[in-house]
C-alpha cells in the first residue's frame, strides 16, 4: 500500500467516517423524534377531528337520508327516470352545497383548515383563499376499500381524513405543523447538509494534501537513490517553506557537502599516494642494513611517525679509510621537513667525502641552510667521524649519544653548538673521544626517548641506556630491536608522535671481535 493510500485511508479512518457517523447519528436521533411528534400531532388531531366531524358527518347523512327518501315517492317509469336524473344532479348540487353549509359551520383553531372531498374527488374549503395550500397537498378522497379515517404528514402538513360510508363523501381537517417542529426540521436538515459539505470538502481537500506530500517524498526517494548510485550531483525540488522543503534543503546540503567532500577524499587519496612515493624516496636515502668494516660495525634504524618525516641518518666509508656517521633530525613533520631533511642529507654526504675539519662544514651548512630554509624550520644534528680508534664530531644540538664502555661506564657527548639554520653565525667545536674493542656508541633523535605511555610519562634517557646495557653484548641488530620493542612496550596502544632513529656504532678489533652484526 503506497503512502498515499495510508494516509487516504488513515485520514477516512480517523476523521471523516467519524465526523459522518455523528452527522448520521444526529440526523436519525432527529428524525426519530421528529416522527413521534408528528404521530403525538396527528393523533390529537384525529382526536379533535373525531369529536368535531362527528356532528358534520351526521348531519350530511340525515340530509342524504331526506334527499332519498323524496326520491323513493315517484311512481311513473318514465317519470321516475326523469326524476333520477334530476335527483342525481340534485344530489351533486345539494352535496356540495351541504358540504360547504357544514364546512361553513366548522370551528378553525390553531392554523386548521376543513375541507371536503366529493366522490369525485372536488375539493372543497371554507376559506377560499387557503384552497390553493390544500389543493399542493394532493389529496384523494377515501375509497370503499380504505379505513374510514386516516391520519398522515404531507410535507409540512398533518392531515386527517374520515369517509362518510352512506353519502361517499370524504371530510377532513389540515393543520399545519407546529413551528417549533418545522424550525427542528429545518435545523436538522440545516446541519445535515453542513455535515454533508464539510464531508465534501474534507474529501477534497486530503486528496491534494495526501498528492503534494507524496510527491514531496517521492522526489526525496528517487533523490536518495540516485545518490546511494553515486550521483552526487543530484539535487530535489524545494516546493515549499514547510518540513518538506526543510527536508528538500537538508538533502540538497547533504548532497552537495557528499561531493564536495568526494573531491577532498580524491584529493587526499592522491596526496596519500604522493607522501607514500616520498616515503619511498626517503627511505632510499637511508642505508639498506649494517656497514661491518674491519674496525667497526655501524647499524641503524629510523621509524616515521607519518607518510613522510624529518630524521635521518646515514654512514659510509671515505676514501681515507675512515668511517662517518650522521644522525639529524628537522624540526617539524611532513613534507616541509623532509625536504630539508633530503636537502641536508645530501649535502653532508657530498662534502663528508673529502671534508678534514667538521666544525668548519657544519658551520658554512648552518649559514647556507639560513638562506634557504623557511625561518620556522631548522636541523639539529650529530656528525663523526671514526678511524677505528678516535672518534670526531661536532654536535649541533641534537640529543646528547651515549657512549657505553666494555667495562659497564657510560658518558654522553653534549652539543658542541646550537642547531643548524637556527640563529645562524654562532659557530661549532669539533670535539673527540676515544672508542675501544667492546664499547659503543648510541646516537638517537628525541623520538626514541620522548615516547609517551597513556599516563602521558615519556620513556627518558634512563629507561634508553638501561634497556641497552640488557642487550649490550647482543648483536647490533638484536640490540636495535631490543630497544625498539622496550619503546614500544612503553608506549602501549598510544600512537607515536615524533619520528624515532636508533643508530649503533661498535668499534671491534678483527683479532678478538666482541660482537657481530
């Protein structure tokens, strides 16, 4: 069933047969009381009639007696034949003449009009000027096979009717009904049709009520399924200010935000697609797995907090025999950072090939990268360089490494000068340490030790170098992912939210290695 035909039904249901059952019921209650009055009318009526009709009935059946009994003295055939046609003619005249001497002689009260009907069925008034209300009245006169008296409601009227059996003659009284009796019939057929009209229009008017809204919610429908197609450009006629054309505007919205919002989904997707080959590209930059040389092993990992981020690290061999390491990371995160970080890594790995003095490269990168760089960007970084035995660098305030030593000590080596493109001209140190068979060195980004658990407590420096120390004597792989897992282990189900680099340097001697990579 259509809603429609629900709400047709519904609305007939609940508001038009009950409003026709109390007209109905009004109009029978009426009726009903409206037939006991005129019964109570007529019967008093043919009461009174009784006791004043006797009288004229009786006295047209002794002058039709006296009219007869003249009659029956002729003797002659011939003359007799006359004398009836004469009598006959007679009679017509003189019955007219007593049913108007008798009506002539009736009492009127109360709007009540005599009259009498002959054989033939003339009627007769007493007062001419009421004969054409009696005359719309259509009556008859009582026939041999009806009763000798009638009463019923003609119209507005309540007539009696009484046959004289001896003369044939029909007499009676009309009385119109009470007013007060009319005025009820009047009011109840008053508000029968009023009944009947507000029917009408209550029929009439559910039928292009019920049509608009469904038409309404039949353009919302073919709406929505257009859009669950995919149709985001689809949009419903607003025909009107009520709830509908609400609803028409909210869908219209909806499906404009849904395609607006399509747009930004495509555009991210194809973003996310761009980070994810960026992220490529970056990992590329980075080395592919542990560099073992005769006198060091160097191994590390950096893990991004998004698609694309700022740390970075690197180590490779030069053509003097040595060894360097870098470990940077760029303040902020996504594109912008690994930009400079790509920028930065290159750059150090060009001039880390052939350069003797760190503290001078790291200063003309410092003042280069100002140049260049956005002002809100800048690169803390850790560059050495190791030739088996000493180790140089210069740490441009970036996480102070840790260096543990074969017999369980452990040092930090502290910046050397501030971050590099961040007030630019302040100028490095190149400081140096000495590293031996079964010591390490552990270069990390703040990632690694800033890692929160769900309390909001970071993972610190102390909780790094001990979770080292457990694994110190493992190989440089197993070392890292010792560390990873005690990180991950603090963090819980939290996100990461900073990039994490872990890079490992243990110097060894070929003739009496400690640990392998």
């Amino acid at each position: 069933m259509t809603l429609r035909t629900q709400l047709i039904v519904a609305f007939l249901l609940f508001a038009i047969a009950p409003l026709a059952a109390v007209t109905a019921y009004s109009f029978y209650t009426w009726g009903r009381t409206f037939r006991r009055s005129n019964e109570a009318q007529a019967a008093d009526l043919a009461q009174r009639m009784g006791e004043r009709l006797g009288p004229l009935t009786g006295e047209l059946s002794r002058r039709i007696t006296r009219m007869r009994d003249r009659e029956n003295r002729s003797r002659s055939p011939e003359l007799e034949r006359a004398r009836s046609e004469a009598f006959a003619e007679a009679k017509r005249t003189q019955s007219r003449e007593m049913l108007l001497s008798v009506l002539a002689h009736s009492t009127s009260r109360g709007g009540e009009v005599p009259f009498g009907l002959d054989v033939a069925g003339q009627l007769y008034v007493r007062d001419v000027q009421r004969r054409t209300e009696i005359e719309q009245l259509g009556l008859v006169p009582l026939g041999p096979g009806d009763p000798d008296e009638v009463s019923r409601r003609i119209g507005e009227w309540i007539v009696v009717l009484r046959r004289d059996a001896s003369s044939g003659l029909t007499v009676g009284i009309a009385q119109p009904l009470a007013e007060s009796v009319r005025e009820g019939h009047r009011t109840a057929l008053r508000n029968l049709g009023l009944g009947l009209a507000m029917l009408s229009l209550a029929l009439l008017g559910i039928l292009p009520l019920s049509r608009r809204m469904t038409r309404n919610l039949g353009a919302l429908t073919i709406g929505a399924e257009r859009l669950a197609k995919g149709d985001l450009q689809v949009r419903v006629p607003v025909r009107s200010k009520d709830e509908f054309g609400e609803l028409a505007r909210a869908f219209n919205k909806m499906a404009e935000d849904l395609a607006i919002h399509q747009v930004q989904l495509l555009a991210q997707e194809r973003l996310k697609k761009e980070l994810e080959m960026c992220r490529r590209i970056q990992q590329e930059f980075l080395p592919h797995g542990p560099l073992a040389l005769p006198f060091a092993l160097l191994d590390g990992v950096s893990v991004q907090a998004r698609e694309v981020g700022g740390d970075f690290f690197s180590y490779f061999e030069r053509p003097a025999g040595d060894v360097a390491i870098v470990v940077g990371d760029v303040s902020g995160k996504g594109v912008p950072a690994a930009l400079l970080m790509a920028n930065t890594q290159a750059t150090l790995r060009a001039t880390l090939l052939v350069a003797e003095g760190l503290a001078e490269l790291i200063d003309r990168l410092d003042r280069d990268l100002e140049k260049t760089t956005l002002p809100f960007l800048y690169v803390t970084l850790f560059v050495g360089v190791f030739d088996g035995r000493t180790l140089r660098y210069v740490n441009a305030g970036h996480n102070p490494p840790l260096v543990l030593r074969a017999d369980g000590g452990h040092s930090v080596l502290d910046p050397t000068g501030r971050p590099v493109a961040l007030l630019a001209g302040g100028g490095y140190e190149e400081a140096s340490v000495t590293l031996q068979n079964g010591d390490a060195l552990v270069a990390f980004t703040d990632g690694m030790v800033e890692a929160e658990d769900r309390y909001g407590e970071p993972f610190g420096l102390d909780r790094l170098r001990r979770s080292v120390l457990e694994a110190r004597d493992a190989p440089t792989r197993e070392l890292i992912e010792h560390v990873q897992a005690s990180v991950r282990g603090h963090r819980g189900r939290s996100e990461a939210a900073d990039d994490a680099t872990l890079v490992i340097l243990a110097p060894r001697d070929p003739a009496n290695p400690v640990r392998g990579a």
